[in-house]
C-alpha cells in the first residue's frame, strides 16, 4: 500500500562505484522527482520528470543519470561515487508538475566510504 | 543568501504553547509548500497555497504575496509535533527552492 517506495532503503558502498536507487510510485501521478538531502538537512532538487520527460534538470554532476522507464519509476543511477554524494536521496511524485502538493519516500541514505 | 530564509532555526516550546514559523523568500513564486521532517527522517506535504490561508486541524498556514512572506502556525502544539518544518517556493515554471529549515522541539 505505500505510496511512494524506494530500494535500497540504505546503500553503503565504495568510492569509485557505480549505484543505482529506484523509486516506483503506485498514485497515478504524471511527475516524479529526486532530491539529495545532505549532512546539514539542506533540501535540494536534482531532476523532475513528467510523463517520463526530463522537465527539471539542476546543476548536478553528470555522474548522475536519472531514467524513468515508465510515469510509475525515476531511477537514479550514480556513475564513479565520490565521497561527497553520501547524503539521503528522497524520491516524491505529484498529481501534475505544476505546484501540487508532493509525497514523498522514505529516503535512501547512501554512505560513500 | 539563500532565496528562502526560514526563522527560527530552532524553536523550543512547552506543550500546548502557540507556535509561529516564518517563510521569507525573495524571488517570485507561484505556489509556497510547507513540508514537516519527522526525527525518523520521513518527509510530509503540510500544505501548498498560492494566496490565503489554509487550515488543517492544529496547522494554519498563511502566505502574503506582496510582502513575500509566510507562517506557519501550530496551536496547541504536542510532543508529537517535534520535527523539523520546511518551508519551500515553486518560481520560475518549476522550479522548486528550499529553505533551511527550522527544528522544532515540544516539551511535554
């Protein structure tokens, strides 16, 4: 019954490794989004997709590729993880993309060693 | 400067206190979203509102647009209130702004 879910719940993993973090929402909603929450509790968006388009796209390093291979999943994956990206990752969905109120997963938090 | 400023950082009340917690953001918007972080790290949409108020059970929300400032209010607060409160903007399409945050602390 949840909502939105995401896997691994925790991810701890060696620099230079490649990961991936998937996020399946069981609402219907058209719009998915990833953000990275670091050590300070500091929010921020990375990607939004709506109908499996890129629509929101931050100054995020290319080593991070986000796929949706349907309304239902945002993936992300990690390309050569650097220590800096252990943080939480919470995936959220909203009915549409303009301004509606989101729900978001437990998070992921990844710890790069 | 961040474009949205929360304050306070940190707040401590006493149970059944009224509590405030300003939004201030700098940029045009199109939508306001007040979120609140349980300790256990879980994230929930409290409100979103463009104009107005908005009232939910013990949570009351308002946003001034001229003066590009909300608060939220919580009456009678609880224990269980405790968490960190996040204010965040939509501006220019999508895009979407966080504050900082400010951690809330109900002591029975």
């Amino acid at each position: 019954d949840t909502a939105v879910s995401q896997t691994p719940k925790y991810l701890v993993t060696q620099m230079g490794n490649d990961k991936s973090i998937k996020c399946e929402q069981n609402l219907g909603h058209d719009t998915m989004y990833w953000y990275k929450q670091d050590s300070k509790k500091f929010l921020k968006i990375m990607f939004s997709y709506n109908n499996k388009e890129l629509i929101i796209n931050e100054t995020v390093p290319n080593r991070f590729s986000p796929k949706s291979p349907d309304k239902a999943h945002l993936n992300l994956h990690i390309n050569s993880l650097e220590l800096g990206d252990s943080a939480v990752y919470f995936c959220a969905s909203s009915q549409d993309w303009a301004a509606e109120t989101q729900y978001f997963g437990p998070g992921t938090r990844l710890l790069v060693l | 400067k961040n474009e949205v400023e929360q304050s306070p950082q940190n707040l401590t009340a006493q149970e059944g206190e009224f509590i405030t917690i300003n939004c201030s953001y700098s940029v045009g918007i199109s939508a306001l979203h007040w979120l609140q972080q349980h300790p256990g790290g879980g994230i929930v949409s409290l409100f979103m509102l463009s104009s107005g108020k908005k009232k939910h059970g013990r949570l009351i929300a308002t946003i001034n647009i001229q003066e590009k400032h909300s608060s939220l209010h919580i009456t009678a607060s609880h224990p269980r209130d405790s968490a960190v409160y996040i204010c965040a903007v939509y501006s220019s399409g999508s895009r979407l702004t966080f504050g900082e945050g400010t951690q809330l602390t109900v002591n029975p």
